[in-house]
C-alpha cells in the first residue's frame, strides 16, 4: 500500500501570433506545450534486482538462478494451494528478489508479477507542438479551417493515465524491469502522431430565394432547392508508434527485441503491399532488422517506438442538412451523415511480438467502411 501519494499535476503553457491577410481571412502560427507531473504508473517490486544480473549471456547466472535451494517457507500456513513455496526447494531467483514470500510459479524471466504496485507517483509526460491554421470566413456563409500540428508527446506513463481509447491496441507496454525504468523505458506515448493535416468547410449552397441561383423561383421550389448547408472533413494522421515485445527470448531477457545495427526495422512500399500473410512477399517489419535480447539483457527497442510506426490514418467525412419550415411553429429537420465518403481503408497495427509466425502481419481494418446514415427530425 502506497500513502501520502502527490497529486498529479500538468503545467501548460502556449504562445503565438495571428495575422489578417484579408477581410475575410486570416493565419496563425502556435506553440503549445504541456508537462505531466507526479503521473502514476505501475511498477514490479519482485522484478530481478540489478545487482542479481549476470554478464550478458552468462548461462552459469542463468543456473545459479535457476537451481533448486531449500525452501525456507515449506511448512508455513497460509502460502496458496499450487504455490511453488508449498515444495521443499524452490529456486534460488525466488528467494532473491524482494519479496520471496510470494510465488506465481517457476522464475524465468527479469520481470515477475508476483507483486504490482499500482499508482505510483513518480512518472511524468511532455507535450511540445507547433500548430498553424488557416481560417476563411466569405460573406455568402462559406467558412473553412486548414490546420496543421507537428508535435512530439514523451514519457513514461503506463495505461493508467495514457487514455487508451483504441487506436493503438498495444498502449503503453510495461516495463521490462522496473529497476531501471529511468534507463530504458521513457519513450514516445501511443497517442503520438507527429503530424497531423485536417481541413473542415462549411458552405450553404447558393441555390434558392434571394441567393445567387434560382433568386425568384416559386415558394414551393425554393422549399425543394434552396436552404441546403454542405458540412466536409478530411484528416489526416500519421502513424502512431508500435510497442514490440518478444517470444521465444532465454531465460532472464528482456520482453523487447534488439535493434541490428544498420538495419531498418520497416519494410518499403505501400501498406497494400506490406500486408504479410497467404499471398503477400513481405510483412509490415523486416524481421532482419531485429534479434533475440540475450539473458541479463533489456531490449533497446522503446517501449513504443517512434520510428516504428503503423499505417497513416486517413479519415473523410461529410454531412447535409436542411430545414423544411411549414408554418411558425412547426418544421422538419433532414440531415444526411456520410462517414468515410472514399471508402478508403486505414489498416490496423501489424502483428508486434517478434519470434512468432506472425510477426509484422496485418489482419485488422482500424476504421469502418462508407456508412451513410439519415435522419428526419419534427420541430413543434
């Protein structure tokens, strides 16, 4: 149990310029910034302590760890049924770590769940960003925003305070000692997209009375023709970074993989084209361009890699709606919702755990297919 925990905090602060080019027109240019403070995060007090750690790849660690020593709890009430402390040996990295009294089962590996200490205050995150927009606002209702962020979102936070809300499946990963947490796990977070376009218009089209079309048609025709509004968004997102875990790694490694100098970690192409799987020449990674972390070894690929990024995300929609009045006091409504007009497909996350078959395949659609939906709405 944690006390006296601080209350998280985040500090913002932002500066910019904005500058009129027309009547109708105008730019500007921000910085936006924001730091995380005391965040929580988890951490694993029975990880394998540093101190425990061999020479990388020293298979005599990896015994001496791993052999059988008495047990100095066998006897003892209250240890759980299929507790590996219920024996009269038990392994020596048992005993070792900080809290030997609890067991999930047989050590192998850097990092042990047995013990989880949720919500300590000590993790923090940064938010740096340069934000341009371009607003237009014309005399016949048009009105239209271009904006563009480039920007850089770091830290060490976990899924308790990151806002996991599915675009990146694999969230913040957890850490592969929480001893060293300081060395290897501040990274990129997963809502990170270093760029970001996005253009938004809106325009009641010029058909009807008193507009620049059909000004003097007849009541019934203008009730047909005039008064639609045309609503459209288009953004664009590139990717978000990929958290890479392992399989198949020895006995006291890391959970993440190995760069291999000098080798990209992507393959080249269109996503089309990068898909892996029946059919396919080549997945989404370049499997050469990682290896196995060895015992007593942490992986140096991030927890979430900035350069190690999904698909772009690609989003288009649009809408119409128009009023009916029929008399003062009643009217209908009509809107018309067309969601992901091009019918484009924005692929999910590759397959991220390096070693198994799958590795670097996609097999998901993130977004949804071209879904239009109407309503009629009765005002009285």
């Amino acid at each position: 149990m944690q006390y006296n925990d601080l209350v998280p905090y985040q500090q913002q602060w932002n500066f910019g310029i904005e500058r009129s080019l027309a009547q109708d027109m105008s730019f500007s240019v921000n910085y936006v910034g924001s730091h995380g403070v005391h965040l929580p995060y988890s951490v694993r007090p029975s990880d394998l302590l540093p101190s425990e750690f061999g020479a990388v790849g020293s298979a005599s660690q990896v015994a001496y760890l791993e052999a059988q020593v008495p047990n100095p709890f066998y006897g003892a009430t209250g240890i759980a049924p299929g507790s590996l402390l219920l024996n009269p040996t038990v392994q020596r990295a048992q005993l070792l770590n900080p809290f030997p009294e609890f067991s999930a089962g047989a050590i192998s590996s850097i990092a042990n769940g047995a013990v989880i200490t949720n919500y300590i205050d000590e993790a923090s995150a940064t938010y740096n960003s340069l934000q341009a927009s371009w607003v237009v606002h014309r005399e016949n209702g048009l009105v239209g925003t271009a904006t563009y962020i480039w920007s850089k979102n770091l830290g060490d936070a976990t899924d308790q305070t990151d806002g996991n809300d599915g675009l990146d499946p694999t969230g913040a990963p957890g850490f592969q000692d929480s001893y060293l947490i300081h060395q290897f796990e501040h990274s990129t977070l997963f809502t990170d997209a270093p760029q970001r376009i996005a253009v938004a218009v809106t325009y009641p089209l010029p058909f009807g009375t008193g507009k620049l079309f059909g000004s003097h048609i007849a009541h019934w025709a203008n009730q047909v023709v005039g008064g639609w509004t045309v609503n459209s968004i288009v953004e664009v997102n590139s990717g978000f970074p990929i958290g890479l875990t392992v399989t198949g790694n020895p006995a006291f490694s890391g959970t993440r993989p190995m760069y291999v100098a000098g080798v990209k970690g992507l393959t080249s192409g269109s996503t089309h084209h990068r898909l892996g799987g029946a059919g396919q020449t080549q997945g989404y990674f370049n499997k050469a361009g990682f290896a196995l972390p060895q015992s007593f070894q942490l992986g140096d690929v991030p927890r979430l890699a900035g350069n190690l990024r999904g698909p772009l995300t690609f989003e288009d929609d649009a809408s119409v709606d128009k009023y009916f009045p029929i008399r003062e006091d009643l009217g209908i409504d009509f809107r018309g919702e067309f969601f992901n007009v091009l019918n484009k497909v924005d692929f999910g996350l590759p397959a991220a755990t390096f070693g198994a078959a799958a590795f670097g395949n996609i097999t998901s659609q993130y977004n949804l297919p071209r879904n239009v939906q109407l309503s009629v709405k009765l005002h009285f």
